[in-house]
C-alpha cells in the first residue's frame, strides 16, 4: 500500500508490499511449493515482504526491486 507524499513535512511514507514470484511453474506431478525467503509471506503462488522503512517513491520502488 502507497500513501500519498505528504508536502508539509517533504516526506514521503511509505508501505510497501513487493510481490516476488518465487516460481514461474511447477512440474506437473510435483505439489510442493519453492519455501519464500526469511521473512517473507507466502499468500497462494506468491511471496510477499511488508515493509515499513519511510523511503521516497524512488527509493522504495529500488529497494522493492533490489529485494
């Protein structure tokens, strides 16, 4: 979730859900899913990492990317 910047304070908060696909595809007689990394959540196919660092949009959308 993106919060608006707040102008008065010339900062921005940010919360910031990034989403990794861990696996693209399973095999087909394979139900086991690849672990999410430490710290991660898994949500069906997916893993997901909640932030709450205050980062600007440029420097959140780099750390979601270098995650």
């Amino acid at each position: 979730m993106l919060l608006p910047d707040n102008d008065e304070e010339g900062s921005t908060t940010i919360l910031a859900f990034c989403l990794v696909i861990v696996a693209s595809a399973l095999s087909s007689n394979s139900t086991e899913e690849p672990p999410c990394p430490d710290g991660w959540l898994r949500l069906f196919n997916s893993c997901y990492l909640f932030e709450t660092e205050k980062l600007n949009f440029g420097m959140a959308v780099t750390n979601c990317v270098l995650k």
